[in-house]
C-alpha cells in the first residue's frame, strides 16, 4: 500500500474540498492538472469557460472523474457561489481581469473584477470560517524605489533599492489618469481588506503574489483561440508575431525588466501552500525566481531564436520593431521598470528552494528536446498555424518557457560575440593554401 502523504510537518495530509474561483483560467488549469495527478483533494471548479481543464473531466472515465466538478458561473452575478464556498474547506480566488491592455482601456472592468468581485468571495469566507488563498501580484509593488534615482546613480546597483519584500517595500503607482494603474491598485486594496478580515474576524488567509508565471495554455492568439482585436500578455504578443511571420513589438524600447517562472515550478508552491495551511495561513508570498531576469528586448531575442529552431524558419532580417506605449496601449500607460521578487518569507515558511536558482541549462535543454513538436505538429508549423490552433501553441510554448531566462541570455551573449567574431574573420584577405602556394 502506498504510504500516506505528509506535510513539511510530519502530518498526514488529509483529503480537501476546494473551491477553486477561476479554475478555468492559465493557473487554475495547471493547479487541477496537479491536484488531479498527484493528490487526492476534490475540487469544485468554478469558470465562465472551460476550455483549458475540460480534458480533466472528459471522458468520464478519467480515475480522478469523481473529484472534480465542473461549475459554469459569473460570480459577479450568481447566489450558486455561497454554497460552493461553503461545501469546501478551502477556497482558492484565481478570478480576475489581468491582461495589461485592459488596465488602461477597460479600468471599470479592470477595477470591478479585481475589486467588487473579490469582495463577496472574502466575506463568505470570513462569516463561514473557510480558508482562503487569494491570488494578488507583484503589480501592487508598482515601481521600484531606484527608478526615481538618477539614471547613472550608483544606488541603483542597490538590491535595497529595488528588490521587493513583502514585509518592508513601499506600494509605488503614478498618477490616477495613469489608467494602467487601476489594477494594481485594486489588488492591494482587497488585500488590505483580506489583512482585515484575518486581524479583525479570524480568518484564515494566505495571499500570493505571482512573479510573471509563463507556461502553456496562457491567454490567447489573437483570431485563433480569441478575439481578434484582443491584445493578450507578453509571451502570447510575441507568439504570435512569430507565427505570422511579422517584427515583435518592443513597447518603449523593451527595456522592463522581468523574472520570469515556469508554471509547473510555480505551482509547486501552491501545492505547498494547500497542504501546509499551519505555515501558510496569515501571510503573504512572493512567488518567482529572483535569478531569472530579462529585460522584454532579451525575451523577444530568445523567443525569436527558440522559434526558428522549433519551426526550421530562419529569422526575419529585423525581428524587433520599436513602439511607444501610448501607440501600443493607448492613453493612460504606464509600468513598472523591474520585478525581483525577496523569496526570504516562502522559503522560510515552506522551503520551495525550486525558486530559487536559475534553471541548469542541461537539464533545460534535455527537458526541450523531450517536449520537441511531433512530426505532425511540426509539419503544421511550417505549413501554417491555423490547423493546429490551440495545440500548437502549446507545444510551442511549452517550447519556450521550460528554457533556463538567464543561461539563455549568456548563450545568446556568446552567440552575437561568435558573429562579431567570424564577421572580423570574413573581412581579412582570404590566404588560401592556393595562394600560401603563389607566394
Ligand atoms: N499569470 C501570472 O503570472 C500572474 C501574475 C500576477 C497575478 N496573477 C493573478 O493570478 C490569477 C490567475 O491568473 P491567470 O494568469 O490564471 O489568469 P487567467 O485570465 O488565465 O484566468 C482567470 C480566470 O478567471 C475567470 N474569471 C474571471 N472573471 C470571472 C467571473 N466573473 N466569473 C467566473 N470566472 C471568472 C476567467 O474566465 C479565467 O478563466 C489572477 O488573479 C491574476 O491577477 C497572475
């Protein structure tokens, strides 16, 4: 018989409820996957859409078919969420709006979703002693301290100017008519109202804060799998300019900085976080890789290199293409310049050294090459994207993110330093052994 899970304790992990408010979404489908494959929890899965988890509970005859259920609800408008919430021992918030172009052209939505939605969630929770986990973000840090300093200030070299702690670094947002904002700001104030509840009336919370997860099944290709007009995160931008063959937009010179995570490490985290409520409960996570970082022009570089070789095209003669952020976004746009995540409170609490060191590049590599497109996808891949859709992104992205950021960026580093090195070459006077001959 197998032996029963423990947690970091020494606890047997006995088998929960959960609610999870989002299920259908980019982590919410990875979040089932784990808790399908790997534990015996049941969960309540409550979307608008179930596109990217509809493969757990279709066929019926999956062996974890009877711990998953499928509820199709807005929860903006649905009495069903008060008796979800209270069948559960744990609820999971995962419901958002979190797609930087709505920040500024959408902010109502962007702060109804974020804000007004979360609110009902918290107070079921707290008036029937559930536990709550509530996904929040790294946005609410805004900008760092050192970007106010002067551009050569040698303080900018500070880690205390701009790595982020959840316990000490200030919320920095611009301006209100900066729309961009609203998200940010909406977040931190549900998780000022979620501190409340936990000081005030006991309950039980953890509150996360996702450093930039990257992974398959994130957001959309637009007049593929969404709406055409839509402008989806980062990692699907550029996606899909590679697919179409087009320049990848670097807003503003693509200097933000970012750390990025692979999902399936990220999530082990919260699998963590579930399991360890003792350790959990009543604080708020950092969850990223500090030594991951890129700026998005070093992003647009390794994607463009990844997809030539995953596809077999080479790369387009100029595969960026600068854009201001007013022409991108619109009016109202604004961002944060860098995102290095503290990790000192969730690798004290529970440990997760998983986010702690940049991936090893062999074990990078091999992880690619296990995943590397079938014959038939990749064949699609040349011939056109449209008859793939959703799979081919996936595969592709899968592709992509699983790459250790910063070994890549040496790589790349190494790799323009081996050009400049043969273009020097090829411009001396060739001495072949013919002419070593003639002299
Ligand atoms: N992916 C990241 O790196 C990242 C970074 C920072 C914060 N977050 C936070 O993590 C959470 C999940 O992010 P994600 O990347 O999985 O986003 P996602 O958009 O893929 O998933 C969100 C899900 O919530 C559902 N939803 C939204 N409004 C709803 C409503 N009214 N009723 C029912 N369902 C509704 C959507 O249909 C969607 O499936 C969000 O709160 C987001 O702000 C994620």
């Amino acid at each position: 018989m197998a032996s029963a899970r423990v947690d970091l304790d020494g606890n047997p992990i006995k088998p929960l409820t959960i609610c999870m408010i989002g299920a259908g979404g980019f982590i919410g489908s990875h979040l089932c996957e784990k808790l399908m494959a790997e534990t015996q929890h049941k969960v309540l899965a409550v979307d608008v859409y179930s596109d990217k988890i509809k493969h757990l509970f279709e066929p019926s005859s999956l062996p974890w078919a009877d711990r998953i259920q499928f509820h199709r609800l807005n929860i903006k408008n649905d009495s069903r969420l008060e008796g979800l919430i209270r069948m559960a021992d744990l609820i999971i918030n995962l419901a958002a709006i979190c797609t930087p172009a709505d920040y500024n052209t959408r902010p109502l939505d962007t702060i109804y979703s974020n804000f007004i939605d979360a609110l009902p969630i918290i107070k079921y929770c707290s008036e029937n002693g559930k536990r709550l986990i509530h996904f929040s973000t790294c946005e609410v840090y805004g900008k760092t301290i050192g970007c106010f300093l002067p551009k050569d200030s040698p303080l900018r070299q500070d880690p205390a100017y701009y790595v982020l702690s959840e316990d000490s670094s200030p919320c920095i947002f611009g301006p209100i008519e900066k729309q961009r904002w609203s998200y940010a700001c909406a977040k931190q104030l549900v998780e000022r109202l979620i501190y409340a509840e936990g000081a005030e009336n006991g309950l039980e919370f953890t509150i996360v804060r996702p450093f930039n997860w990257i992974g398959p099944r994130m957001d959309f290709i637009p007049g593929i799998d969404g709406p055409s007009e839509g402008v989806p995160r980062v990692l699907a931008c550029f996606s899909n300019n590679l697919l179409r063959r087009e320049p990848l937009k670097l807003v503003d010179g693509g200097e933000s900085q970012r750390t990025f995570v692979y999902i399936k490490d990220a999530i082990e985290a919260v699998h963590l976080m579930i399991e360890n409520p003792s350790r959990a409960n009543g604080q708020i996570f950092n969850v990223g890789n500090p030594n991951n970082e890129v700026t998005v022009r070093q992003l647009a570089e390794m994607m463009t290199q990844v997809y030539s070789k995953v596809s077999g095209e080479p790369p387009l003669d100029a595969p960026t293409i600068d854009i201001s952020s007013k022409e991108f976004y619109g009016e109202g746009y604004d961002d944060s310049d860098k995102r290095i995540p503290d990790m000192t409170i969730i690798n004290r609490q529970l440990g997760s050294v998983l986010l702690l060191e940049p991936k090893d590049i062999t074990v990078g590599l091999a992880r690619v090459d296990s995943y590397l497109p079938t014959p038939d996808v990749r064949r699609s891949c040349k011939e056109g994207y449209l008859k793939t859709g959703n799979d081919l992104r996936i595969v592709y992205t899968i592709n992509l993110t699983v790459f250790p950021v910063k070994a890549l960026v040496n790589m790349l580093k190494q790799d323009q330093k081996r050009k400049k090195v043969a273009q020097r070459r090829a411009k001396r006077p060739v001495v072949s052994c013919n002419t070593l001959g003639q002299l």
